[in-house]
C-alpha cells in the first residue's frame, strides 16, 4: 500500500512538473546548458561517494 501511494505521489509531481514546465517559456541556451552539463557529473560522483562513506560507517 505505502508503495502504490508513493508511485502516485510521484507520478502527479511528475505530471505536475511537466505541465508546468511546457506552459512556461523557460529555455536554456547551448551554452548555458555546456555550463550546467559540465557541473551536473562531478556533483553527482561526490554525492555517490558521500552516500558510500556514510553507509560504511554507519
């Protein structure tokens, strides 16, 4: 039941998101999408080795 409940939260927060995104007229350049691209990799590998350190000493 807690599972089925999660997926419909995070199905209508999907659904939400993306209504709200294709009715804005938000739109990023080449550029400012190599400036976010070029950050997005190593944040993650850093969050991913936290997570690692964290579950070992836990």
């Amino acid at each position: 039941m807690t599972l089925i409940l999660i997926l419909a939260v995070l199905f209508a927060v999907l659904a939400i998101t993306v209504t709200l995104l294709e009715k804005s007229s938000f739109r990023m350049s080449n550029e400012d999408m190599a400036k976010w691209s070029k950050w997005i990799v190593p944040l993650i590998a850093i969050s991913l080795l936290i997570q690692l350190i964290r579950m070992m000493f836990a």
